[in-house]
C-alpha cells in the first residue's frame, strides 16, 4: 500500500503548496516529482534525476511550441479587436433577444485561443449591455457567458490545458479537439438551460445599469468576423485533417497529397499556421508589435507559465511510470475497465476543487493517470483521447472562492458571494456532470 498511500500524501501535498502555501505550481509539482521518487522506494537516486529531465524535455518538446503559438494568436485577436467583432457578428447572427444563446456561443468560440479570464474580462461589458436592451436578467447573460467561455477552455485545443494533457497521456489532437467539440456542445446547451432556467430567477445590484455606459465597439480597424475565424479555425481543420488521413484505410490516399496533409496537419506547424494568418488580423503590422515588449512579449510570457507547469507535470509523470505505480494501482482497482474515464474527471475535479487552477488540476491529472492508461483500458488512441477530455470535464468542477476566475466573474457582474456560489459554482458543477455524462456515453460507444 505505501506507493498508493505515498501518492495520496503527493496530492495532498501539491493541492497545499498551491493553495495555502501559495507556492508557484511549477515548484510544487517539481518537488512532488523529487518527493515521490525519492521515497517511493522503487527507483535509484540517479533513475529519478534522469526520470525528471525526460519527462520535462520530452513533454516541453512535444507541445511547447503548440502552446506559445496558441498564446499568440489569442492575444492578436484579443489587442487587434477581433474577439469583440466576432461577438458582434454572432449577435446580430443570433439576434439581441436570445442574448444567453449569444453570449453562450461567443464565450464557446472566443475561449478557444484565449484565456478564459481574459475574455470574460473583454466581453463581459458586451453582456451587460444586451441583457439591459433586451430587459433579461444580467445573470443569464452573465452565467452563458461564464460557462460557455468553460465548455472550450478545459476541453477543446489549443487552449493550452487540453495540450498540455494530450503531450502527457501521447493523445493524437486532432482526436482531442474532434472528442473535446463533440463533449463541449451538449455542455454548451447545459449551461446555457441552466442560464435560462435557473439564473435567471436571481437579481443582481448591477441589474439596472444603463445600457449606454456598458457598451463595448470594436475599434474602427477591427478586422472582419470572418478574417478573425480564420486563425481559429483553420489550425483546427489541418489537424483534424491529418487525422482522418491517418486512419487504417486512408481515406485521402497515400500519396503526395496525404504527405503535404501529414505535414500540415502536425500541431506545430498548424498552430504555426495559424500564428501568420493572425498577424494579418491588425490593419498594419507593426514591428513594436512583434518585439519583446509587444503583442508578442505578452504572449511569450503568458506561454511560458504553462509550458514550465505542463513540463514538471510531465516530470511528475515520468517518475510516477517509472515506480511503476500502474501496476500496484491495477491490483487494487479491481476490474480497472470498469472505471474507465471516470477515474481521471474525478481525479481532476478533487484536485480543481481543491487548489482551484482548472489548469494546474488538468496537468497534475495527466501525470498521475498517464502510466495508469493501460489497467484503466484507455491505452488506445481513442481512449488516450476520451481520458484527456474527462480530465477537462473533471477540471470544471467546480469553480468557488479559491478559483480566480470566480472572482473575475462574480466582481465583474456585482455578484454577491452567495449569489457566485449559486450560479457560477452550481452551474460549473452541473457543465461538468454534462461533459462527464457525455464522456462515459462517448466511451461506451467508441472502447
């Protein structure tokens, strides 16, 4: 029992040092590794040390430059004003009277390159508004927008938590983002019936702002709605391509078209890709813009947190597989089948639950459950994939008082603290009870 119990005491230990220790997660999941493979009692001083150094570089080197480029073009949609255009076309796609349907669909695309906190920050102002023209209570605008910008952020590529866990767990990301959209959507439609239904029925203090103090315009050279889906989409698309390419029966061929798809079609230079279509997103292209202290600075510093995390959850990772810890977790999982993919959502909605970061919880996840893939039967392509989106699904339960997102969006909509715990935190936790549901019904099917 001492690995298993050593494990828990593991957790315990990184969900403490990041939240009452306010240690640096890197630092936290850094010394977990060392922790772990010192006292483990399975590995040599010298087997440890080498365990970390692959398991960082190899996971740094598998999606880091997936990542920063992912980082960069959401912050070229972000400073460029495309968001805030691609949120004005699906109002007037949608209509300003179904203001949650909006505002559920713009947080559900928006979050797909950029941060969750950063774009409820930039659309939360485009909220307001509608819900005061159009008379709906400011919770429901609020909460579909909240929860839709969710629904992507832990499951769908390239946002970077999704990345971090496919270069942990070996999942292909084009199957990620194809199983990440598939579970995301009847999500998307969860938050926003609970948007509807439920959030609706509470008033808040900022309910009675006026309309024309909250308005948000996108600069007069913003780029089109179109030119700023490009950039997001199309990444996708190359990825998701190279995928189908490489099925058993090779359905776009095998020759000089399925190599330019394969090559296209790998993350890197997809999100790479991506990365020159946005910087045609500003009316001019500056070279300030693309210096160190630029649009492309900021960027490279926001990357640069998450690929230091994921690389000392790959660490963790690596000296967790080398104890070999799957093999002791096998004997007391029973038939670990049958616990599939809900082992990795509940793993990672403890872990959320408890130190607050979705990110920090999807990559810690990874680590721990990567050599447990086999006795859990998610060892395949498929179920390598399946596993990353219940750790996203896992990593939306729930959002409270430790979780800085919460702050963002109860401070933002002048939610009391009470009134956060009914609507954001019940509506995270029922968003990933939907994805995880989903998750189960996917894997039922397709393992």
């Amino acid at each position: 029992m001492w690995p298993i119990a050593l494990l828990l005491l593991t957790i315990a230990f990184i969900v403490a040092a990041t939240s009452k220790l306010k240690l640096h997660p890197f630092l936290a999941l850094l010394l977990a590794a060392f922790g772990y493979g010192i006292l483990c009692g399975q590995m040599a001083l010298a087997d440890v040390i080498e365990s970390i150094n692959d398991g960082f570089g190899g996971t740094v080197g598998h999606i880091g430059i997936v990542i920063l480029a992912g980082s960069v073009i959401g912050t070229f949609l972000d400073k460029s004003g495309g968001a805030l255009r691609l949120a004005e076309r699906t109002v007037q796609l949608v209509g300003r009277k179904n203001v949650s349907l909006a505002m559920g669909i713009i947080g559900y695309i928006v979050s797909i390159p950029v941060f969750c906190d950063s774009a409820f920050i930039l659309l939360s102002p485009l909220g307001k508004s509608l819900a005061s023209k159009a008379k709906v209570p400011l919770a429901t605008a609020v909460m579909a927008l909240s929860l839709g910008l969710y629904a992507t952020h832990t499951m769908v590529p390239p946002t970077p938590g999704p990345v971090a866990a496919a270069g942990l767990l070996g999942a292909d990301l084009g199957k990620v983002i194809l199983l990440g959209l598939l579970v995301s959507i009847p999500a998307l439609l969860g938050s926003w019936l609970f948007s509807v239904k439920f959030a609706s029925r509470i008033v808040l203090d900022s309910d009675s702002a006026a309309a024309s103090e909250l308005v948000p315009a996108p600069a007069a050279d913003a780029p089109s709605a179109g030119k700023s889906l490009v950039p997001i989409l199309l990444p996708i698309v190359l990825i998701l391509a190279r995928s189908v390419s490489n099925a058993p029966n090779h359905p776009l061929g095998e020759g000089r078209l399925a190599e330019i798809i394969q090559f296209m079609g790998q993350p890197a230079v997809a999100l790479l890709i991506g990365v020159f279509l946005a910087f045609l997103l500003p009316r001019k292209l500056t070279a300030q813009m693309l210096s160190p202290s630029g649009w492309i600075g900021e960027a490279v510093m926001a990357a640069a947190t998450i690929i230091v995390i994921t690389g000392c959850g790959g660490a963790f990772g690596k000296v967790l597989q080398n104890s070999q810890i799957a093999d002791v977790v096998s004997r007391y999982l029973g038939d670990g089948a049958a616990w599939g993919v809900w082992l990795p959502f509940l793993l990672a909605a403890a872990i959320k639950t408890a130190q607050g970061s979705s990110t920090v919880a999807i990559i810690t996840t990874a680590g721990i459950v990567a050599p447990m893939l086999e006795p859990l039967g998610l060892a395949a392509p498929t179920g390598r994939a399946l596993a990353v989106v219940a750790i996203g699904a896992g990593a939306m339960v729930v959002s409270h008082a430790n979780d800085s997102y919460f702050w963002i969006v109860t401070q933002l909509s002048g939610m009391s603290v009470p009134q956060g715990y009914r609507l954001q935190t019940l509506g995270t936790l029922i968003e990933g009870a939907i994805a995880a549901l989903t998750v189960w019904i996917v894997s039922v099917i397709v393992l």
